[in-house]
C-alpha cells in the first residue's frame, strides 16, 4: 500500500505498467480540495485509477467530474435525458456487439479529444466484461531510439468510421434510432503529455486509419506493427468491474478495450469525458 506520498488516501497498485486501486475516498461527498488534488496526483502517476463500493447518483457522478475537469457531451451517442454529460455505456442480453470493445483512446477522431473519462458501473454481467488498459508512456519507452525518431514526426490520421470501432455503437445507434456523422482529426503520432512532460504513443487501432501524408497501404505495415507492439501483456491491467466500481482514465497516455466475453447478460455502466486539449 502506497501511504507515504498521500495523507488522505490509499493507493494499491494493481499491475506492474498501470493502474491503482484507491481507498479512503467516498465520492458521494463534497471532497476537499486537497483530498482531490491527491486523486489527480495518484492518476497522473498511475494512469488509471479504481474506486470500489461507490454508492452515487448520476448527480454525484457530475459533481466528482466537475471537480477534475470540464465534463463534454460525446459526439456519437445522446447522454441520459436528465444529464446530457452521462452517456450510458449498455449492452443487453439480446446484442452481440459492446461499446468500445476494441482498444483505443477515446474519440481521437475530435480535434480536442478528451483528456479522461471516468466510467460507473451500475449492473454486471455474473462475469466477464472486464476493461483492460495499456500505458502508452512505456509503449513509447520500449521502441528503439531510431524508430522514436522517425515517428516523433509522422501524424495519424483518426476516423470515427473505422469498421474496428464503429460496429461497437452499431446495436446503441439502431436502439436510439441515431445517425452518426464521420468525423476525422490528425494528430501526432507521438505526444508530449501536457500535465507530466512524458512522451506516449498516441495511435490506436479503433480509431487510427492512416499515417498524414502516406496511402492506406503504406500505413498498414507501421500501423499494424505498433497496434500490436502497444498493448503488449506487460503494458496492461485488467479490471474486474463490480456494481459502484468507478474507473477513471487518461486518454493522454493510456488506452482501454472493453473485453466481449458475456453474450446473453447486461451491462450498463455510465460515462463521463473531461475536455482535454489538442494533442501536440
Ligand atoms: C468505453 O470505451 O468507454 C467503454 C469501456 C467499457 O465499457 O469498459
């Protein structure tokens, strides 16, 4: 248990790469500022941090959000009616398809992508439907100094119509009776974090469809090497969701994939994206 750098909570890693599990924290409450300001310190450190037993109103949900960041409206799918900021993350017993069920980083098809989001689980399935994460800070890390060279200066092309990702919203679309507009940004294939300075891989296998300037076909090898190359097991967690879990992730510097593995049973979580800023 990681004490001594915090006088408020507690920080259990989970994973050698990423990942934390925090104690000491009911986030229904009016957290005081210096209690936060160790949450966002554990999740710049951590990339992805874990809350357990959680009881909160989509209400409360907001409230933590607010305190972290400015919560946004995600552009594929409508929010809860009462909450717009909230979008319900659901797969039902009858679909065969789960939202974000490839590994990504959230919407980098937005010229702004998010900085976090933070996902509440409200019913699981009996078991199954894990999320995993990989740290893309040690993805970055791992490559040789000459590949680090070459793509510190190559940008990738991100689309919200990549078959990959888009049949994960295909069962909500056609439940909500949705249209969804193609949206495309580019960003560095490399980032510099913002918050900690650190480099990280910013590419992703749901969104990413080609390298700026490049063809399709030129794109694939590079791409399909560092697809693979950045979810390697000893970059990842895995996270066994139970009711009033909360995680909460850095789109900057860690990707997810939520794992399909429970046909037949629901899952419904609710998620919120903090605004972030343009990736550079
Ligand atoms: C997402 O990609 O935001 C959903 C992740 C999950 O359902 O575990």
């Amino acid at each position: 248990m990681e004490r001594r750098n915090y006088r408020h909570i507690e920080v259990q890693r989970v994973a050698g790469a990423l990942g934390a599990e925090l104690r000491g924290v009911d986030l229904a409450k009016d957290l005081p500022d210096d209690v936060v300001g160790e949450i966002r310190r554990a999740w710049l450190d951590h990339l992805v941090l874990f809350f357990r037993d959680q009881k909160i109103t989509p209400a409360q949900q907001l409230a933590f959000a607010s305190r972290l960041g400015e919560p946004m409206a995600y552009p594929q799918l409508k929010g809860l009616d009462a909450y717009p900021m909230i979008t319900p993350v659901v797969k039902l017993e009858n679909e065969r398809n789960n939202f974000g069920g490839v590994w990504h980083s959230d919407t980098t098809y937005l010229q702004v992508p998010p900085m976090a989001s933070m996902l509440y689980a409200i019913e699981l399935p009996p078991v199954g439907g894990d999320t995993e994460f990989a740290n893309q800070y040690l993805a970055y890390e791992t490559l040789s100094p000459g590949l680090r060279a070459m793509l510190d200066s190559l940008v990738g092309v991100s689309s919200s119509m990549k078959a990959e990702a888009s049949k994960t919203r295909e069962d909500r679309l056609k439940a909500a009776g949705q249209e969804v507009k193609p949206l495309e940004a580019e960003h560095p294939i490399v980032r510099t974090h913002p918050e900690t300075g650190r480099k990280a891989l910013y590419l992703n296998i749901g969104h990413t469809a080609r390298i700026k300037g490049w063809t399709e076909k030129e794109s694939a090898g590079l791409l399909a090497f560092l697809f693979e190359h950045q979810i390697r097991p000893e970059f990842t967690c895995r996270f066994r969701w139970q009711p009033g879990s909360l995680a909460l992730w850095d789109n900057r510097s860690a990707m997810h994939n939520a794992i399909n593995d429970y046909h037949g049973h629901r899952r419904i979580l609710h998620r919120i994206t903090l605004a972030g800023d343009r990736p550079a």
